[in-house]
C-alpha cells in the first residue's frame, strides 16, 4: 500500500511514528508544509488549498492508495471535499480525542488544547456534541496561537513555551483537570512541559496511534497485505528543524524540499 501522509510541519511526523511501529510492507510519504505553516492560523479557504494541492501532488507522483490528514485543522477544513473528490482514495482524518478522554477521566474536568482553527471548526463542535453533551464531563478548551511556531523552531523545552503552557494550563491546574486532550499532532512534543506544569497524575490523548490502527484496519479491507519492508520518504515545502526530526523517528532522515 503507497500511503501519503501530510501535516503544517512536524507535528505529523508523530502520526508517522506510530504507523511505522504497525504497519509493514508499505511505502510512506511525508509533506511537512512548513511553507505554509501553521495551518491553525490560516482561513478555511486556505488550509482546503493546501490540502488539495498536495493530495494532486501524491496522487500524480506517487500514485497513492491512501491519505493521512495527520492535522486536526486540516482534517477539519477539508476531509469532506477530499472524500468527495477522491473517492477512490482511502482517507483517515485526524480529531481531537473527546471521546477517549471522556472515558478515562476520573474527576470530569477534561482539558482541550488545540489550534483557534479546530476549536472554531464545524467538525471540532459536532464532536463536543456527540460526545461530551451526553456526559457528566466539563470541557476546558484553551486556543494556543503560536504553540505549534515554538515547536517547529525546535523549542519545546524552551522558557518561552513554558510560559505560554503555564499561562494556559493553570486554570485546568486550578480546577482539577485530569485528563488533557491534544488536539494538535504537534503537541505530544511538548507533554512533558505539560505534565511538569499540571504537577499530578494526568492522561494525555493524542491520535497517532488509533490513526495508524485505522490506516491499518482500511488497508486489510480494501486487500492490502501487512508483510514486508516499510519505506519511509520525507518531503517539506519549507525550512525545517532536523534536530526534531531527529528526535521524533529516532534517527537521521534525508528530507527532499518540493515546490507545490
């Protein structure tokens, strides 16, 4: 199975990981679109650009069977389009863990971190309202403008994101938040600085394994086998830190830069 996998930049290189630890006999295609990143601060009309301009881009260069939207905004803005323009393709989205989260909290306050353009998407409040409206479950949702930035510049563990989490995480502290949804592929690389600033026993939902079992799951239906040798191939649009590529796959890649 030929997979193209795509996100604003590095944040779905975590989606990555999680399918090479699954998925066999496949060839994977990365785009981080760091030319246009972040996607969280763009309109709708731009991110369901992108979108289709790099899907054209898979299909024409590496005649995928399936696509990975490994962002919560993308998915948001332009799954629907894509599913309809593309119906031949496999397409697995990306949304927040409300679900998940809802199931392991223990004290029913459950934070929502994500980009302002998930929280403001269609598809982020039909699943507040399939899911959490149903419950005896608070949701504290907080916007983080210029977290995903910090993260491509390779400053996870920098000061400056520490204030900005410290900033937007201590009225989940102060109310006994548990269980932290991240909604953004980026932002399992900066749990640790979460869980340092909430200072007690917390869960943390990110997607990119439940995505892989999905990709996995759809593959076997459609005939696809899951033996073999995986080949992984990196593309970016723009600038990138290698240090956090490094870190995420846990070796040195060689990234090819494209125009789109």
């Amino acid at each position: 199975m030929r997979v193209g996998v795509f996100d604003s930049g590095l944040g779905g290189l975590t989606v990555v990981k999680s399918i090479l630890n699954l998925l066999k006999g496949t060839e994977l295609f990365y785009i981080a679109d760091t030319k246009h990143a972040p996607y969280g601060e763009k309109t709708t009309e731009e991110i369901l650009q992108y979108s289709l301009d790099i899907t054209d881009y898979f299909i024409e260069n590496h005649q995928i069977d399936a696509l990975v939207i490994a962002c919560n905004t993308a998915t948001s803005a332009a799954i629907t389009v894509l599913r309809e323009t593309y119906p031949s393709l496999i397409i697995v989205g990306t949304e927040p863990g409300i679900k998940p989260a809802i199931k392991q909290t223990r004290t029913g306050n459950v934070g929502v971190l994500a980009t302002p353009a998930t929280l403001k998407s269609e598809k982020y409040q039909q699943l507040v309202n399939r899911h959490a409206k149903k419950k005896d479950v608070t949701l504290f949702e907080q916007a983080c403008p210029g977290l995903v930035e910090q993260i491509e510049k390779g400053k996870s563990d920098h000061h400056e994101t520490e204030k900005m989490l410290e900033n937007w995480l201590h009225p989940m502290r102060d109310t006994d938040v548990d269980t932290i949804v991240l909604g953004c592929t980026h932002y399992p690389l900066v749990s640790n600085l979460i869980e340092k600033i909430m200072e007690r026993r917390l869960t943390l939902i990110h997607t990119g394994d439940a995505i892989a079992k999905r990709l996995l799951s759809l593959g076997l239906q459609n005939g696809y086998s899951n033996n073999g040798h995986l080949i992984l191939k990196l593309y970016t649009t723009g600038d990138i830190d290698m240090k956090s590529v490094q870190y995420l796959l846990g070796y040195t890649f060689p990234i090819e830069n494209i125009t789109l």
